[in-house]
C-alpha cells in the first residue's frame, strides 16, 4: 500500500503544471517584506499609511485553503489579510487622489519587479489561481460595489475581474442589490460568466483560465476542499484587446466603489474615482491559494490532481 501511494504521489508530482508565479506567501515572509514589496507582492497601491497597516501576514493563526496545504497541521503557507479604512485613498503617479475610492491592492510581482513578469504570465494560456474567504471582524458594506480580482491593462479595462457587492449605479438604485453577497464573475465587456454565494466561514476557490491568443475565458471553482470543477466552459471574450496592450497588472485586493451623492454636481455624481459617499469603515477579506501557473499540462484540481485541458 505505501508503494501504491509513493508511486502515486510521484505520477502526481511528474504531472505538475508549471508554476509562473507563486503568491502562496511562504513562512519565511514576513510583514516587514510588504512593506517594501520584498518577495512576491507589490503593495504601493494603497493610502497613505504602510502597507502593513492594509496588509498583513497571518502566519499560523489562519488555516489557509486546503487546495495546496494537504497536511493542515503543517500547511505550506500563510493566510494574507487585505484590509481598507478612510485613510484608503491611493494617489496615483502625476494624478489626483482617489478620493471616491477605498482600495488596497496586491499586485503580483517579484521583488517589486512586474513589467517582465506580465510578460510570462500573459502569453500562450495561463490559469490564475485564488481562495477568497470573509473577514468576519471587517465586514464588506454589501450597499457598494467591490472589485477584488483582475488583470488591469493601462487602459483601466479588465481581461476580466471578480466583483462582489452592489454596482455602481448614477442615480443610485434600489441597495443593496439582490446578488450583492454573491461572487460575480465578469469577462472584459463586464457580462457575468459565473455567479455563487459569498457563504462564511468557507474557502471559496477560483481559477480563470485565460487564452491569450484566442482571447477566450474558462472558470473553475469549488469550496473549501473540494476539487476544482468547471463552471464555465471556454467562452470568448472578444472585445479584450490582443497583444502586449492587452497585458496587465495581476490584482487581488479590497477595492470599494463609492455610491453616487446626490448632492454633488450631475457631472461629479458620475466621476466614481474621485467623487461619491463612503463611510470609511474598516472592512477586509482574506486570501490564499493566490499563484499562476501554465496550462501547457493542464490545470491543477487541488491535492496534486492535475487536468487535461
């Protein structure tokens, strides 16, 4: 039996996909690393306090998804905690403060460096991976829109994105929206590919596999530990743009939309990045399971199963 499962392991292990980019935070990163974007995270999108006064680094007070932690008791790496308050407002270079935004993001990199690392992750087909569960001490306000995951090309456009809440909408709609607190999956033209419950106290598991030449979008979910399954068959997803144009930004982050004030100017109400209400609450969610990783084998399940794709 033990050489059955040795052997087992092993056709697992030579099954592997290629690993492109690792966001699975390692015990041996710490705090003071996002800080200064040591290691696989780039934490400059965020207000004005340090990083880690968004972000933190669990360790071992957080069970991360079982996906890739087999072994629970000794799990392979740490929980990262994603966190906004009113202080949340992001300047970005040469451009005006965010102020209708509370956002901090994560964004994939190595050592700060991500121009080249787009540049691997975006090619040929790519699948990326994220376990997404509630901050139950920080609630979402499910009244505002929340965009949490995408690939953000300089256009400001997603090759897709994961959006939790209620949209944005000028005037402002009846809130919260009836599918706030549920996941919606979204391709580049914002049509919703795949939609579930945002339940507490699970791992919820995500992979969107994305052809760069096709221009096309796979998603595959499950919870807790339960394998990856495919919820949305390849679809095309035309109207992204081809290309290094086309590239961009790896994201997960808290990043809350305002609602429109109705005693702002009609030309503000509609300015969602620098206008609009927010309460400045403290509110957060909780991420793991985050890498990149080639399809040229297939995709990964979970536990070392490996798929055709």
């Amino acid at each position: 039996m033990l050489q059955f499962v040795y052997l087992t392991c092993l056709i697992l292990s030579a099954l592997a996909t290629p690993i492109i980019w690792d966001g699975r935070a390692p015990f041996n990163l710490t705090n003071a690393d996002l800080d200064t974007s040591t290691g696989p995270f780039l934490t400059v999108v965020k207000g004005s306090e340090n990083a880690t006064h968004y972000s933190r680094l669990l360790g071992h007070s957080k069970m991360p998804t079982p996906l890739w932690n087999q072994a629970l008791a000794l799990p392979r790496e740490q929980v990262v905690s994603v966190t906004i308050d009113n202080s949340s407002v992001f300047v970005p270079g040469g451009g005006q403060p965010q102020f209708g935004f509370r956002r901090t993001d994560i964004i994939a990199a190595v050592n700060g460096e991500h121009i080249e690392l787009v540049a691997r992750m975006e090619q040929n087909t790519t699948i990326f991976h994220v376990s997404i569960q509630k901050d139950e001490f920080h609630p979402l306000n499910y009244s505002h829109e929340y965009q949490i995951v995408f690939i953000e090309p300089n256009d400001g456009s997603h090759v897709f994105g994961f959006q939790l809440g209620s949209p944005f909408t000028n005037p402002t709609g009846p809130l919260p929206a009836p599918d706030a607190h549920s996941f919606k999956i979204l391709d580049h033209a914002l049509n919703v590919l795949f939609t579930t419950p945002f339940t507490s106290r699970s791992w919820h598991n995500f992979a969107v596999e994305v052809n760069w030449n096709d221009r096309t979008l796979a998603v595959w979910y499950s919870q807790d530990a339960e394998l990856l399954r495919l919820v949305k068959a390849t679809t095309p997803n035309p109207t992204a743009v081809a290309g290094p144009d086309g590239q961009g930004d790896f994201h997960f982050t808290v990043l809350k939309l305002p609602i429109s004030n109705p005693a702002d100017s009609p030309t503000d109400q509609g300015d969602v990045v620098h206008h609009g209400i927010q309460e400045g609450t403290v509110e957060g969610l909780l991420y793991s399971g985050v890498f990149v990783e080639s399809a040229a084998r297939g995709i990964s399940r979970g536990f070392g199963i490996v798929e055709r794709t």
